[in-house]
C-alpha cells in the first residue's frame, strides 16, 4: 500500500487514499470504485530529492505521495527499467557530482584555451575575403570619432612611407588589398593596427620614433602578418564563440546579441592573443631575411614602442624632439629593468625581451 492523495482531475478536491498494486501490473485504490489501471499506463514523475511523486492516470486524475520508497519499490516489481530512480541516485552519488563538476569544468576550459583558438583559425581560413572586407567597414570611422585627429605629418612624408609600403607589397600576394593610412594617435600614443579589410592605421607619434625608414617598414611587415593571418577575424570568431559558449552554459540569451553590436568597438580595444602576435613576428621576421632586411630594426622599434610609454619622455617632449628623448627614455628603460607597470603597445604580447633578443640574434650571428 502507498498513502497518499487522490485527485479526481474535474475538480480541486482532494481525497485520502490507498493506492496498492498486484503482481500482475494492475493498479486502483481501496477507498473507491475505479477500474483497475494497468502499469503501463502510468506517468510516474522522476524521484528528485525528497519531492513528492505525481501518479498520472489516463483519464486526467492524479495521485500524489510523500512514500517515494514505497514507489521506487513499485516501479522496480513491476518494470524491468533500469533507469527510474537514477536522478535521485545521482543525485546522492556525492563523487559521481563532483566529478561531473570537475569534467564540465576542465572540459570549458580546454574548449575555450585550445578548441575555440583552433576552430576560429580553420574556418577563418576558409572564409571569403570578403567576410574580413564587410567585417572591417566602418571601423576606421570609428576610431576617427573615439581617438584619432588628423594626421600632421606633411604629404611629402606621408607619401614616402606610402611608397615604402608598396614596395614591401611588390612580394606579398594579395597585396593589392592593402592600404595604410596616417593619423595623429592622441591618447593612443605610438601605435599601429591592422583592420580587417585591409587598412594599416600608423599613428604620427610612432613615425617619429623612427630613425630610419627600414625601422618603420619591421612594423608595417608586423601588421601586414595580421593581415595574411586573418587575425582580426579570427579574434572576432573567437570571441564569439566564447559568447555562444557561455549562452549554451547560463542560458542567457543576451549575451550573443551584445556580442554582434559590439563587433566593430572590440576590434578597436582588443589586442590579439600571444599566439598571434607571434605569427605576426613570424611572418616578419621570415620576409626580412628573406629579402636582406635587417631584423634588428624590428628590435629597436620594440625597444622604442616600449619606451615611449614613459612618463619620463613625455616630459621630455616639452622641450626637445622626438628623436632625442625617445633615446633618453630607451637608456633610461634599459636601466630599471621594471616594465610591469608600462601600458605599452605590446601589452597583450608575448614578452618583449624575448621577441627583442630574437631579431637581434640573427644579426650578431
């Protein structure tokens, strides 16, 4: 017997009853007259802690119970279903839960470290061109409204470097697709960044860090690496993935339409990931040698970028040229060996020593 309430399913009220079964499958209740249900033609809810059971039967009426033992009990005489009962089983299995947390856990953070990294570069790859192309229209428009004022190099200046730059494209396929434009950087300070549609922006303040236009063209292979990666999509795809991730685990529906909006503005404020700055220094390092480039160009650049985040050669600007405080402020860098604290261009980077000490080593062999 099982003790427990009766509703008849017409109206709300509720009725004290005995529901017992026989070996057969067949089911009623000893305070009424209702036909023998048989088994099979129950809807049993699932045991969940210490909730009450729910009984449904074919003509709407229902039968609620406290005794979940004594429904376990007759789920398992009368079914062969090895799978009632195993939520609640579960549910007290304290090793099986932890363990599952755990797997979840290591499971998100080896898809988020290694799978959506993976993912976003094969299908980048696979894109068309005119994917990164749409991705990026309308970026530089924003950066000239957020950060940027026009240029003030001269147009003679200006047309230098541009000729620089095609001469780099000469043996770059794809290189049609590119373009590089000048801004004055403000509060973004030296800096250079590659848009997805194939815009190279140079800020005014890190042409002038350049002692040579070879100094220039290291950072401006750098970008062109961006490029040919597909890096801008690629960190795009990424990013959201990692919405769509955490959407499918907390359910918020909000968090991928946030993304979409704020594509262009985190293309802006984004770095890319050390693993791509890294193939970005690949790619630049290999065409230097390959076509008598210096790299130690790209070394004293890094050097330079790094420095000119000082406090001290800002200072320094008031009353002398760029050229000369920004060696200052290398000499001075070299001397505190103590770069935690510089918002420096290569902040998402890899370590800048290292990448400095690479460029070099070629030179000195």
């Amino acid at each position: 017997m099982i003790k427990g309430c009766y509703f008849n399913g017409e109206t709300s009220e509720k009725k004290d009853v005995s529901l017992y079964y026989t070996d057969e499958g067949h089911i009623a209740f000893v305070e009424t007259n209702m036909d023998y249900v048989h088994y099979s033609e129950l809807k049993i809810s699932s045991r969940i802690g210490n909730t009450p059971r729910y009984i449904n039967f074919p003509d709407g009426s229902q039968f609620e119970t406290d005794d979940n033992d004594a429904v376990d009990k007759m789920v398992k005489a009368l079914s062969n279903d090895s799978f009632q009962g195993l939520v609640h089983k579960l549910e007290n299995a304290k090793a099986f839960v932890f363990f599952t947390i755990a797997t979840v856990v290591i499971f998100g953070w080896l898809f988020i470290q290694y799978g959506i990294p993976f993912f976003s570069k094969e299908i980048a790859n696979i894109l068309p061109e005119e994917a990164s192309q749409y991705m990026g229209n309308g970026v530089l428009e924003i950066m000239d409204k957020s950060w940027f004022n026009k240029s003030e190099l001269s147009l003679q200046r200006q047309n230098e470097l541009r000729k620089l730059f095609n001469q780099l494209l000469n043996n770059i396929e794809g290189g049609e697709n590119y373009s590089i434009e000048f801004r004055l950087g403000g509060k973004i300070q030296a800096n250079a960044f590659a848009l997805p549609n194939g815009v190279i922006v140079f800020t005014d303040e890190l042409i002038n860090l350049a002692e040579d236009d070879l100094e220039v063209a290291a950072i401006m292979l750098h970008e062109i690496g961006h490029l040919k990666n597909h890096h801008s999509l690629r960190s795009t795809i990424q990013q959201f993935s990692l919405a769509m991730f955490v959407m499918l685990v907390s359910g918020d529906v909000s968090t991928s339409s946030s993304v979409i909006t704020a594509i262009p503005v985190m293309l802006v404020e984004s770095g890319f990931s050390q693993g791509m700055e890294t193939e970005a220094d690949d790619y630049s390092f290999e065409y230097m040698k390959s076509n008598n480039i210096n790299p130690n160009n790209f070394a004293i650049m890094m050097a330079k970028l790094e420095a000119s985040f000082l406090p001290e050669y800002h200072e320094c600007l008031e009353n002398k040229k760029a050229l000369s405080c920004i060696k200052e402020a290398v000499a001075l860098n070299k001397t505190k060996k103590n770069h935690a604290n510089v918002m420096n261009y290569f902040s998402t980077h890899p370590s800048s020593q290292d990448r400095m000490e690479r460029f070099k080593s070629t030179q000195e062999k």
